[in-house]
C-alpha cells in the first residue's frame, strides 16, 4: 500500500488541489442544502483524443457560464443483462471517467463527482485511482453490477474497502433509485446501510416520478430518525427529454415516467418545452417538500441524450436552479 | 312497464321537481367544469326513524351554508368478500340511500346523485325505483359487485338496461378508480365502454394518489379523443382524515397513499390539518392538470368517518373547493 500513499502527499495529485474553486465538498459535509451539480457522460472510447478534448473545451465553455458545484462524469456499462429489452440508443463503450477528467478536463477548477463502475476496473487499478485522488477536488460514487450473474473484476464492498484504506478522506457518494422504492419498498434501508459504511451524499436516478422520489425520501429521513443517523444530502437527478425516444430510452434505464407526462410528452408539439417546465416543477416541489421534513437536498442536470438542444436545455435548467 | 311510466308524468314523483334549485343535470350534461358535490353515508339500519330524522336535519344544518350543486348518497355494501384483511371499522348495514332520500332528506332542494348497488336490489324494486325518480333532480350511479363470486340480485348490465327502458331521462354516472389503473393500466378504457353505454359523468374513488389520478384522466381523455367521443365531467373525491385508523379504513378500501403523505400523516401533530391541506393542494394540482388537457372536473368531499372534527373539516373543504 505505502507505494501508492506516497502520491497522496502534498505536491502529488498532479497539483489537483491547487486553485480548486472548493465548496462541494465542505458544502456536503456540512449537509448543506442546494448543492448543483450537473453531468456528463465521457466521449465514447473510440474518440480521438483531439476529439475528445475538441468536446471537453466545447462543453467546459457552455458551462462556465453556470455557478456549478460540481461536475460529475458517468461510467458507462453496457446493461442490457439488466434490460432484455432492446436499448433505444445502442450501446458505446465510453471513455473511463477518470481518463477523460485527468486528460481533458484540466481547465475544469472546480470539484468532480467521479462514477466508477466497480465491476470494470481490478483491484489493482482501482487502488492506484484511489491514491491519486485529492480529496478537496475529487468524490466518488461506486456503482455495483448491473445484474447478480454479471461477472465482474471487482466487488462493490471490496472497493468500499479500499476506499477506507487507501483514501478514507475521498467523500463517497452513493446512488439512491426512487423507482426500486417503488418496487420493493425497500431503497431507504439501502441508503442506510450505505451511509453506515461511509457514504456522504446520495445522487438519484433521473427522477419523473415526483411522488416516488419523496417517498423514497420520506422512508430515509425517518429511517435515519431511527437509526439515530442525520440525513446526508441527497442529490436529485433531473433530465429534460426533447424526444419519445428519449423518454424510450429514460425508460429502458429503469425511469418510471407517470403516464400523464407520458402522454403530455407524446401529444406535444414542443415536448422539450413540457418536460422543461415538468423539471422545474419537480425541483419545486422536491426543494419543498426536502426542506418541509428536514432532509438536505440538491439537484443534478444530466443530458440524456447528445442532441444539441436538450444539452442548452440543460444548460439552461441548471440555470434556472441556480438562481 | 307501463304502469310505471305513469309515474313519470307531471305531478308524480311526490312533487320532487318543484322549487328544485336545479343546475347539476345541466351543468354536467353541459360538461361544465367545476361541480361541487357533497357525499354522505345514510345512517345505520338499525337506526330509528327519529334518530334518522335528526342525523338528516343535523346534517342539512351544517350544509346550507355551502354553494353545493348537490348531493351524494352512498350505497353501502359488505365489501368483506373484495379484501380479506380485517375491516378496521366493523361493516354495519346502513339504510338504503333512496329510502334515506325520500323519508328524511324532504328539506334538501337541491340534485341528489343516489348510489345503488345494483347486486342489493332485485329487478322489480329497481324497476319501481328508476320510474319513480325525476330526472331534474336525481341522478343515479350503479355500482356493480365488489367480486365476481359474491351472489347478487341483480347484475350491472341489467340495471343499465332497465333505466334505458324505464327512465332514460335519469343521468347516470360512472364510478372511476385511479388505482385500478394503476394496477391494470385499462381503467380509461371501462370509462370509455360505461360512457358508451350511457354514464354522463364518473365519480372517482377518494383521491390520495393525484399522479394516479391525473393518469387516469390524461389516458381518459386520449381514450375519448380515440372514439370521437368528448369527455365527459370527472368528479374527483377527496376526503380528509384525522387519524391512522382513517387512513387504514382509507387503505382498506382500496385508496392507495403515497408512502410519503402516510408518513406525513403518521407522524403529524395534527394529520387533520395536514390532510386538509394536502386535499387542498390536490385539488389544485387536479383542477389545473385537467384545465390544460381540456377534460370538464368537478369535487366531491366525503367524510369516510362519523367523528365530528373530520365532519367539520369535510364541511369547510367543501367551502374552501366552493370559492
């Protein structure tokens, strides 16, 4: 271990640390509410690397416009062992997130939410990203298999682990599925057990469903009550969808879209238009009813789609909840 | 039959059509939006006919003040068969809503929507009863056996039938579940075949669960627009409850409460006032909801117990939906 516990000392981290705009992370420990965030899922792996920084560059400029807390950056695994049914979008294999932030998205001053799914990276590997991360500038969410039967380099909890050895500062985030609430009644005790092995904050799946995710969120704050826990931030994930075969694809990753919106999707002349006032709307009411029971919250804007203006109207949606 | 056609002719009917202050008929054969509707469980049978009469002069004496367009009167039927878990208030037969109507209820001028459970009644008395009702100010609702195995006088389809032939003026309406669409996704296409055959307006089950509820509508109205029909009004019904033995009773009979507003409930200091409110704000969000998809609405306010703090708050729901 003491290799890799090297780097973490100060100069190391390749000067990550330095000239940070810091406040996500403090702003999470302290359980802060109205932490913004906004996400992007890295280029797909077959991109050159001028490419790669060519839409690093783009996107870095369409977002500094935004008071953003952060970044975060999906990792991407192919799922369809969890979903027989055809995937709308096909299935790229995606740059590492990790890669892509290291290699391209130097300008970038501000914190990083780094997804990994544990499952694609070896022990070896996943420790040495571990001992390189600054945690002032650097958080992490792990993502377990997709499936039971998947195989997989790595366990969730072994990377748990390492993560405790190798940089117990490294906040850990977790992921929190309103519409596995909904299923099995069950995602608040998940969260729990989570937060006891060392999770900070919570960042949802896309929520549509408004009444699931405060039911999910209801279940934790008292859950926590009786676990004699304080709740973390909790971090809802909101998408606009310009298109049914967005909203096909939102479903297929496991979204429950409420058939009213569905319907006001599929007869909309401008269905980016409703489902961008659906968003707010949703913000609304999620920052209303988190503050009412006392759970700290916070929002993430995620592009599902690469299309031109779903991604300004993101931009715009994280605006609009900045303000 | 035509001995019962008789009946029908001006002067019959006991005089019911005089000093009406009619406008419900209208208004719903119009699809006006924004009926107010009142509901009411007859007294027990058991009850004598004294105490039947001040149970109906005290209840007539809390309504006056309000701006109904009239009232309903509910049918109750042992629904132990429909759900093995025990009832949490003991099922006590209550007096046949028509009787209730014509004996005690003589001072209330305005529309009354009668409730039949069709399975209680055999064809003759039915008969008797369509023929007898004025259709300037009662309107009826047949509601059909809680299971397919429970033994019954007289099925749906027949009572359909008989008021086709013995009273056609009579508008009938349609009971409307937004949670067995939640469960079966097909509740807009029984509306659409019960309008087909004649109901001129639905009332929906008590409401907890508004996405439900606005699914329902949104498929309903889609459903209609499909069959070149128009749609007809939906009288949403929302009911307050002052403690978890109503919420139960709720539950019970079929409402679905979102885990969140349950737990608001549960661990509120006074889940009267928190239920008043969350009726409020539903019926905000379903008025506004069902405005912008252009499907005519209207409210029912039921008090699902007898006690008289959750009476009161029914009375001043209803006041509060009237302005």
């Amino acid at each position: 271990m003491a290799r890799i516990v090297l780097l973490l000392k100060p100069g190391g981290c390749g000067g990550m640390s330095e000239g940070f705009v810091v406040g996500l992370v403090e702003r999470i420990a302290a359980r802060e509410d109205g932490v913004l965030l906004f996400s992007l899922t890295p280029p797909r792996s077959s991109t050159s690397p001028e490419e790669a920084q060519r839409i690093a560059d783009l996107t870095l400029a369409r977002l500094e416009v935004l008071d953003l807390d952060g970044l975060v950056l999906y990792d991407i695994d192919d799922e369809s062992d969890r979903n027989p049914a055809q995937r709308p979008f096909p299935y790229l294999p995606t740059m590492d997130p990790a890669a892509f932030l290291d290699e391209h998205l130097g300008r970038w001053r501000r914190p990083v939410v780094v997804y990994r799914c544990v499952g694609k990276y070896d022990e070896a590997s996943m420790e040495e990203w571990l001992a390189r991360q600054d945690p002032a500038g650097v958080l992490g969410v792990f993502v377990g298999a997709s499936s039971r039967d998947k195989q997989r380099a790595l366990e969730l909890a072994t990377a748990q682990k390492l993560r405790a050895e190798v940089n117990p500062a490294l906040q850990l985030g977790g992921v929190a599925i309103p519409e596995r609430h909904s299923r099995t009644g069950t995602e608040h005790q998940r969260m729990v057990a989570k937060q006891q092995v060392g999770v900070s904050f919570f960042v949802t799946q896309v929520v549509y469903d408004v009444s699931a995710a405060k039911s999910m969120l209801s279940d934790y704050f008292y859950a926590c009550a009786d676990a004699g826990l304080a709740p973390v931030p909790v971090i809802f994930t909101l998408s606009v969808c310009g298109s049914m075969k967005t909203v096909e694809f939102l479903e297929w990753l496991g979204v429950d879209v409420p058939r009213w919106l569905r319907n006001d999707l599929s007869h909309a002349q401008d269905p980016l238009a409703v489902s961008f006032d659906q968003c707010l709307s949703a913000a609304e009411e999620l920052a209303a009813f988190a503050r009412r029971i006392g759970t700290p919250h916070g929002f993430n804007v995620e592009s599902v789609s690469n299309r031109r203006r779903e991604i300004e109207a993101s931009v715009e949606l994280a605006a609009r909840l900045s303000r």
